[in-house]
C-alpha cells in the first residue's frame, strides 16, 4: 500500500514560522487578485486565497472585471495593479476570455511582483538555468514534495504529462537542472500507459480526470498528482486513478488535499519574498 503524502504534513510547521513571521513585519504583505469574468473554478481558487493567506496575516485584494472587458480596458486595470506601490504581488487568474491577452501584462509585469512567474523576464531565466527567482507555484508544489520525500533526482527516471507554461515545462526544466531524465508527454501522446509504465517518478498536470490508471506505473513509482477535475458526481478528483494506482505504487499524493495545498503556500512563501524584494 503507497505512503500518502498529504500536503498539510509538508506545510504545517512551515506555515506556523511563515504566520509569526509576517505577523512581526510593519505592513501586511499585500496580495492583488486580477480576474475577467465569473469562471466558478477561478472564483473558487480566489476565495480560497483569500481565506488561506489571509488566516496567515496577509492582506489580500481582488480586481474583478466583466467578462466583456475590452483590451484596453484590460491593460489599463493591469497597469493601475502593477504600479501601485502598496501591491506586492500580483495573481493574474487565467484563462482569461479569448477575446482578451495576457501579452502586455506578461511584458510589463514587475518582476518581483511576478508571484506566480508567468511573466516574460522571470520564464526566461527558468529558460536560461536561472531557478534563483520565482517558479510557478505549483511546479514549485512538485519539488516541495519531492525534496520532502528525500528523494534523489540525479538519473531519477521521470515523466511529467502535461506541456503548460504553468507546470510541465517550468517543472521538466527544473527536474532536469536537478540530474533527472525527464520524458515529456502530452495529450497527443501514443500510448501513454506504456511512457509511463516503468518510471520511478509520475507527474502528472494534463488536466484530465483519472487518466493515470494502474497499469500505468510500477510498484517502485513516486505519483504526483497535479490535476484538478470535476467528476461526473461532482466530486473533485486528480488526474490519478487514486483508488486504482496506491494499492500499487510507492507514494502518491491525493486530490484534493495533495499539491494544491503545497501549491497554496508557496504561493504565501512567493508574496513574502515579493514584499521583502520591494522593500529593501
């Protein structure tokens, strides 16, 4: 039976540091929500954000624009956001409507305000070999995990199923900086079952519900669970068959309560930084 790596024992004593941490500072960290429309999955992780790193001591605010918003209307919010000086990081929930993109903001987004590294100066350096500044949160989640599992990535056979700005090609970079062979799979992949089956680690971000059954990986496997779907029930559930694949694998993390919860203080550790960065 797999080890199941809940995300609360990864961040909980480090939660209780970060929380007295921010507690003694003058000002509150402020975290700034941009949002276009009322998409329930993004208004769900902005209540969320709210409740958890606000429980932390941080201020958290929110931009909601109609979801007929214009362009220009778009970057003129954006802008107003990155250069208030009382902001120190900004979330820009997407996808944002296809009439609208998220080009300027990427180009023009300060970068220590980037908490969530989806703009242009802070993706080059992953691009470059520079994992000094920020990681998208969530393929930060992933290597939280990992170092917490002690496990050795030097030679670590590994796939990441999933080809995002947000987590697969961030994380492969980052995986593969650290020694692991990383092969890289997407939707379009043939026979998934079988470029999974014999690695040692599993992550899978492809945003497809149960997808990872048990034949797809071996009893020696690390499964890391990065995907958020709904279920025919309504329930949420990972991209892992979770039932199915921890009577099989080694470890495994659960959804929810699996990455999105590292996910979620990381995204805390990123705006400290972003306040400490901005007021030196």
């Amino acid at each position: 039976m797999a080890t199941i790596v809940k995300g609360k024992d990864i961040v909980q004593a480090k939660r209780k540091e970060l929380t007295a941490h921010v507690a003694q500072l003058a000002q509150k960290p402020n975290l700034t929500i941009i949002r276009v429309g009322e998409d329930a999955g993004q208004l769900y992780y902005e209540q969320a954000c709210h409740r958890i790193l606000g429980n932390m001591g941080f201020e958290v605010a929110s931009v909601s624009l109609p979801i007929d918003t214009d362009q220009a209307t778009f970057n003129q919010a954006f802008d107003q956001v990155n250069n208030d000086h009382g902001v120190h990081g900004i979330l820009l929930l997407k996808p944002l409507p296809s009439h609208l993109s998220d080009d300027y903001a990427s180009q023009t987004i300060r970068a220590e305000k980037d908490v969530d590294c989806f703009g242009e100066k802070n993706m080059l350096k992953i691009y470059q070999g520079d994992f000094s500044s920020y990681l998208p949160c969530t393929a930060q989640a992933c290597l939280d995990i990992i170092d917490a599992l002690e496990l050795d990535l030097k030679g670590m056979r590994t796939v990441v199923a999933g080809y995002s700005l947000v987590v697969g090609k961030p994380l492969a970079l980052a995986l593969m900086d650290r020694g692991a062979t990383v092969k890289i799979c997407r939707s379009t992949t043939k026979d998934l079952a079988r470029e999974c089956r014999d690695q040692e680690l599993v992550i899978s971000a492809m945003g497809q519900a149960q997808m990872i059954q048990a034949d797809f990986v071996n009893e020696q496997a690390v499964v890391i669970d990065v995907g958020i779907n709904e279920a025919a029930d309504g329930k949420i559930v990972g991209d892992v068959a979770f039932d199915a694949v921890q009577s099989k694998v080694k470890a495994i993390t659960p959804v929810p309560g699996g990455v999105g919860t590292v996910t979620n203080f990381v995204l805390a550790q990123h705006v400290l930084r972003a306040y400490q960065l901005l007021n030196k």
